[in-house]
C-alpha cells in the first residue's frame, strides 16, 4: 500500500525515528502504526516511543505576558535535573512565548516553532535528553493589566509554581504581592460566586455532621453552620482571605486601598495531581538488570 508523508510525519513525532527509517517501518507493516512503532523498537530505531510510559512530574512552569492577556504553561520531565538543562529551560520559554498566540493546549502542540511542531520539538527533546516528557497544561488570562510571579526559579519567568493575576487599573506592586499570595495560599477560587458548588455543599454536609455529634438543637446548629461556612469561605476564596502581606486586612480590602479591583486569577504548581511511582533500591536495581 502507499504510505503518506502524514504517515511519517505521525511516526517520526511518535518515536524520534528518522524519516527514512519512518518510511520502512511503515512499509515493512502495511502502514500498520502500531507494528510500526515495534518494528523500529526491534531495530533500536524508536528514541522516544519506549519512554513515554514513565511518570513525568517534575520539569517547570513558564509564564509569559503580552497587551493585557498572560499565559502559564506547564512542561514535564521526569526528573528536576532536566529542569535546570539550559536546552530544556529555552524550549520551554519558547512554548510559553507561542502561547501566547493560540486558544488552547490543543492548538498548542499542533503549531510550529522554526518549522516544527511543539509536538515534534518534544518527541526530539525526548529523544536528545534521554526522558519522557509532555506538555501538559496551558491556561490564559485576560485584563487590563495582568502581573506575573514565578516562585522557585530556575530561570527568568520560569520555575515550580506560576502566578497569573489580572487587575482593573494599574499597580504592578501591589499585583505581585497578590501573586506571591496565591503563590503560598493556593486559593480555591476568586470569590464566592466563582467556587464550585459542589465544593461548598460538601463542606456545608461535613459541618453539619460534625456540628450533629454536639448533640444541641437543630435551630442552634444552623447558627453553628452559618458561622462556620463564614470561616470557611475566608480560608478557600482569594477576596475574602487575610492578606499575607497585612493579615489585618482582607485581600479584597488591600485591594481597594491599592487602587484596583483583582478580576482573575491562575496558578500552576509543577506536577500537581500527578501520582509519582516510586521504586524501592531493589526493585530499581532488579529492572536495570532485566533491561
């Protein structure tokens, strides 16, 4: 059967395989991409395929800004030592810096850097460095004035954890105290319309349950509930929390004294959510000595 140059271009991205060892491989199995991707791995051909099964949860979050709208993106590896490889930190920023001009993740790996695609600048770097790694999220926020901060960094605008904070009007230092703020309280939403309400009703039911085994009257438990649910609000959404920076205040009334009204907000933390597999020295050593 013919084989097409999206074919190649499908496997190349997929293994770090060279053209033509893309094209025989497809060849030698009827287009077959799967028999493909073994085919090359029998000849020591597929850089990247085999390691795209490994746990990558370390790597950075980039953060990049432009006329009023900013992005955070994340890029993993499996290690931190490859964070802090000089080619990696340069490929990020210029993920970050590319995200800036597309909706979303999706569209974000399918667009070119100097001729290639994000997806296939990944599958080389896999390739090169030697460890699986992804691009796993991206997120964008929009506002008159937006104002970044990067905690642990590894590199200019990059490092563990990336702040986004959006302003109505102008005050960049007060904007990076919030960020620092978000940074350290990882708030669970803006304000109280913005939290999830499922969220809300989950606490409300683990309150009432607890305020039950006190064993008072339901009308003095509602009292308990409201007062609780008060407190609660003030610990989860960004307005409504104590300032860091004057914890007299909340950051909704900081805010007002700045000047501006915070109007969004986004935080990325590195490899947040993902589950990290761990090995004890034996069973490491055990599976380096089965290959």
């Amino acid at each position: 059967m013919a084989i097409t140059a999206a074919q190649v271009k499908e496997l190349r991205e997929t293994t770090g395989a060279g053209m033509m060892d893309a094209k025989k491989a497809l060849t030698e199995t009827d287009g077959d991409m799967e028999a493909a991707i073994d085919w090359l791995r029998t000849k020591g051909l597929a850089k990247a395929a085999k390691k795209s099964g490994r746990t990558a949860a370390e790597g950075l979050v980039a953060v990049a800004v432009d006329d009023g709208t900013g992005v955070v993106v994340e890029v993993n590896s499996e290690t931190d030592f490859v964070a802090k490889n000089a080619d990696f930190q340069k490929m990020v920023k210029d993920i970050a810096d590319t995200a800036l001009k597309v909706p979303d993740l999706g569209a974000l790996t399918d667009t070119e850097i100097g001729g290639k695609t994000i997806g296939a600048i990944i599958t080389d770097k896999i390739a090169t460095i030697g460890e699986n790694m992804s691009v796993r999220r991206m997120e964008k926020l929009s506002s008159e004035s937006i104002v970044t901060y990067v905690h642990n960094a590894a590199a200019p605008d990059m490092g563990k954890i990336g702040v986004l904070v959006g302003l109505s009007g102008s005050n960049d230092a007060f904007g990076k105290q919030v960020a620092m703020h978000i940074a350290a309280t990882n708030p669970a939403a803006l304000n109280e319309s913005e939290l999830d309400a499922s969220l809300v009703e989950k606490e409300r039911q683990v309150q009432i349950d607890i305020a039950r085994e006190s064993g008072k009257p339901e009308q003095v438990i509602e009292k308990m509930i409201e007062g609780r649910m008060k407190k609660y609000m003030a610990e989860v959404t960004l307005v409504n929390q104590q300032f860091v920076i004057d914890p007299d205040k909340t950051v909704g009334q900081a805010a007002a004294d700045a000047g501006v009204e915070i109007t969004g907000y986004v935080r990325l933390e590195v490899g947040e959510g993902i589950e990290k597999v761990k090995e004890d020295f034996a069973a490491e050593v055990a599976k380096t000595a089965r290959g």
